[in-house]
C-alpha cells in the first residue's frame, strides 16, 4: 500500500549529524557530532513519557520525523534543530517505495 504524504508539509530545516568518537590522548575516546546534510523535514509529536527516578522526574518526548529517501540515516545519529536535539531510535520506509523515510526520535532533555 503506498503512504499518501503530502511534501508541502516539510517545513523544518534540520541537520543530520552523526557520531564520531575521536582518541582524547589518554586511552579514551571522546564523543563528537559530525555534519552530514541539512535537510527539510516534517517533525511530528507521538508521545510523552513522565517517569520518577532516584526523586527526580524524567520526561522523554517521542517524535516522528519525516524526510525525503536517503540512504545514510540510522539509528544513532541525531536530527538538530536549533538547540533541540532529535536521537534517531529506527528508521523505516513506510511504504517501501524509496520515496520518504520516517524516523521514530526521542528528544534529547537539555
């Protein structure tokens, strides 16, 4: 069954970044992002979690984020928009027609 999406409704601009992890001269690694494209997007709210932990409330939002086709985006990068950060939990071609891909996110608490 092909998905009837409507591109008009892509109207954020995000960039797609990935991690890399680069040697910080003591053994270890450090965490850094890395630029792959910017892009338009349709970012949809799914769900929001409120959970208490150790006496502390810990929310987690759910996103749905549509873009167009591409074939480097996996789960573990991250979407930015801003100052928002977008984690990249799956990534699936809804009607696997190699025309749009959505991506199930959760936004990163800052």
């Amino acid at each position: 069954m092909v998905t009837f999406f409507d591109p008009g409704q892509m109207t954020a601009r995000l960039v797609l970044e990935t991690p890399v992890s680069e040697p910080d001269g003591q053994g270890g690694a450090v965490l850094t992002w890395t630029e792959i494209a910017a892009m338009w997007a349709k970012v949809e709210p799914v769900s929001s979690v409120l959970a208490e932990r150790a006496g502390a409330q810990i929310g987690t939002m759910t996103h749905r984020i549509w873009l167009r086709f591409r074939e480097d985006v996996a789960a573990g990068q991250r979407f930015r928009k801003g100052a928002r950060l977008f984690i990249v939990k799956l990534v699936q071609d809804p009607d696997e027609t190699s025309r749009y891909l959505t991506c199930l996110c959760e936004e990163e608490a800052r």
